[in-house]
C-alpha cells in the first residue's frame, strides 16, 4: 500500500516494486490537492497502473525550479542557496516560468542571454548572465537524473567572459582606507593584507593554527580544500599573538565577515579623495606585491593556496612597477640615442626660400649621379640574369661546368 510523506514541504508518494521502495513526488505543498493526488495514485496502484495519469506528466520549468530550492536548501551550502533563489526569483522564473521543460530551445536561451545584455539602466555582466544559465543547467541535469526528463532538452553553452586581471591598491591608498575604520576591523584588514588570507576565509583561522614561535599560520582553505602555511612578518606575528590570548573561543575571528564596515570605511575614503577599496582586494595586493620584489609565482602559489599555477601568473600581469627595472637596464645597454638624432642634416631649402650654392649643388649631383650608377649596374645585373639564366640548364650547364673546370 502507498504511503504519503512530506519532505521539505513537498508531497511525496512512497511505493513498493519488486520488493524495492520507490518516491514520487506529487509536486504540490498543499493538502488537500495531495491528498487527492495520493488518493488516485492509490487506486491506479492497486490495478497496476503505477502513476497518477495514464500518460506521463510532462513538468514545467517553474515546477522544476521548485523541487530545486529545497533540494539546494538541504544538500547545497547557504550562499549557493542564495544564489540560486535569487537567479530563479528575480530572471529565470518570469522567464522560463510556465513554459514547458521539454519545450525549452536554443532560440530561448538566445533571447534570454540578449534580454540580460540589453536590461535598461545597466546591461548584465557576461559572468552574471553565465551564472543564471549555471543554475538552469543545474535545475535541467538534477530533473535528468530524478527521471522528471528523458533527456536535456537543449544544450546551454556559457558566454565567453574577457580575463580579468585582480585589483590591487596602493600602500598610501591603503593606509587612507584604514584610518576610516575602527581598530578591531583595522586589525582584521592587516592581517588580511599580510597574510593573503581573504576576509572570509579569516573565520577559519583557529587558535591552534597560529604558530608564534615560528611565525607561522596554518588554516585549511575551505574553496579548494587544500592546507596551507604562510610564514608571516614580525608585525603580523605580534598582531596575531594579541588576537590569540584576547579574541574569544577557538577561532582567531568571528565568522562574520566585515563586508559592511569594510564598505562603510571606503564610501569615507571616497568622499576625502580616495580609491574605493574592498576587503578581497588585499589579498589581491598581497600577491600583487609579492610577484612584483620577484618572489617565484611557485612560492605565491602556496602562500595564496592557488590550485592552478594559471591563476597566480595573472598578478604577474598587473603591477607595471615592477618592469621599470628591466627597462632601465635594457636603457644602458642601448646606443646613444642622443647622439644619433643630433647626426648633420641637410636642411630643407623649400623651408627656408634659400637658394642653393654651388658647393652643395655638386655635392648633391655627386649624390645622385651615385645613385643613377647604382641602380644601372643594378639593373643590368638583372637583366643578365634572366637572359644567361634560360641557357644555362641541362646539357649546357654541364659543359659550362666542365670547360670552367678544365680552363682552371
């Protein structure tokens, strides 16, 4: 016998085939149309006939969109959660809402891709366009793999994306944006300044992974999974000896992040004449500034936990500073400049409206008539080629060869 179940606030129908339990979901959070669903696939159950209809239920987009959101809830994190939501409620639900899934075309995705790229006041980012085609594609392979679709009914292709080179700020520029905020998130940003550490993975910093006797932080770095050791300055040591024995509990940090202070330190700086700054950007500094006193990219790479050496080559594209010293050196080993510009020029007689004398006059006919001899002999050299040429092959050649030979 059927039995109904309740999972994240949808119905789901549980049922027995050979010995095995199967779920089918009724798509619906209301009872009493679950209840009357339930009651139909009961009775076709019973006569053999396992499905709420005699054909098959073909989903909308918008039906499928639902079944995602708590799947995502309960198996994905919170900010991919956020995300998700938050591309099906503001653009693909209105867009895709009550089309059918296996209705969905490459015209469709075309012309979603072309809405984004035209939205009025601002067009969309190609990466945020390629994120809400993430999701769809997501929300299409999960009803693939749960059966709800046979097949993807179209293939979604993501928008080629220019390469980015990461921001970084200047100490000065730094240093203004600091004196905009309060100590304890001014400790926060220097230590993420030192150490590469973003401010979000500042939170899993523990006490224990601060080694003060080497000047060594240890952390694992929750996006690539990968542990890390960064040796720090003696400053940052005695920052990070202060936050060991004051901050409370296990982590060195709260796990919230200072985004808003962050930002409301920079809006301050921006209204006294300076750079807007955001907390990545100085982890995008420190590797920025590690690359540019010429630090090997190998060694940046550990210390910013990069999972592709790729990744750590784009600071080496972003600072210019530090190609000043090579063209100062290329500067030495060049000719004297100066000395060739100032070589004797004949100067211009239509300029000046002076007429020529009769020294520079021969001078410049001795010139020319060079010139004329050059492009004669020159002349006739070609033109001699190309009649001895024709003559000079197969038998003929030989001959030639041979005399020379015995003439020599």
């Amino acid at each position: 016998m059927p039995s109904l179940l309740w999972i994240n606030g949808i119905a789901y129908v549980q049922y027995y085939v050979a010995g095995k339990a199967r779920k089918k979901s009724l798509r619906t959070k209301d009872r009493p149309t679950a209840n009357k669903r339930y009651k139909e696939f009961s009775a076709k159950h019973e006569l053999g006939l396992i499905g709420l209809h005699a054909e098959r239920h073909i989903p909308t987009l918008q039906e499928l969109f639902g079944d995602y959101l708590p799947f995502c809830q309960s198996n994905k994190s919170p900010r991919t959660y956020r995300g998700a939501k938050q591309h099906i409620d503001d653009k693909l639900g209105p867009f895709f809402g009550g089309m059918r899934a296996q209705d969905l075309t490459a015209k469709h995705i075309e012309d979603f891709v072309t809405r984004l790229r035209s939205w009025a006041p601002v067009p969309y980012h190609p990466r945020t366009i390629n994120a809400h085609l993430e999701t769809l594609r997501k929300v299409l392979r999960r009803a693939v793999e749960h059966r709800d679709l046979d097949r993807m009914p179209c293939e979604i292709r993501m928008l080629k994306t220019p390469d980015s080179l990461p921001r970084y700020a200047y100490p000065d520029q730094i240093r203004q944006w600091m004196g905009q905020m309060d100590l304890p998130h001014r400790i926060r940003a220097i230590v993420s300044l030192m150490t590469g550490i973003s401010d979000r993975d500042l939170g899993y910093v523990r006490k224990e992974g601060v080694d003060l006797h080497n000047a060594m932080v240890h952390y694992r770095r929750p996006k690539t999974t990968t542990d890390i050791a960064i040796p720090v300055t003696r400053t940052a040591c005695k920052l990070l000896g202060h936050l060991v024995t004051s901050s409370p509990g296990p982590a060195l940090f709260p796990a919230a992040s200072a985004k808003k202070a962050f930002s409301t330190a920079s809006e301050r700086a921006v209204q006294s004449g300076g750079r807007r700054i955001t907390p990545h950007m100085l982890r995008h500094s420190f590797g920025t500034w590690l690359v540019s006193i010429g630090i090997p990219p190998i060694f940046v790479q550990q210390m910013m936990g990069h999972k592709d050496i790729k990744t750590t080559m784009r600071y080496a594209k972003v600072m210019p500073e530090h190609l000043r010293e090579a063209i100062d050196r290329l500067e030495e080993k060049m000719l004297d400049v100066d000395a060739l510009i100032a070589l004797p020029q004949l100067p211009d007689r239509r300029a000046t409206g002076r007429r020529w004398t009769e020294k520079e006059r021969k001078a410049q006919a001795e010139r020319m008539k060079g010139n004329r001899l050059r492009l004669k002999s020159a002349k006739s050299r070609a033109k001699l080629a190309r009649t001895v040429e024709p003559l000079i092959g197969g038998r003929l050649k030989g001959k030639l060869k041979g005399g020379t030979s015995e003439n020599n």
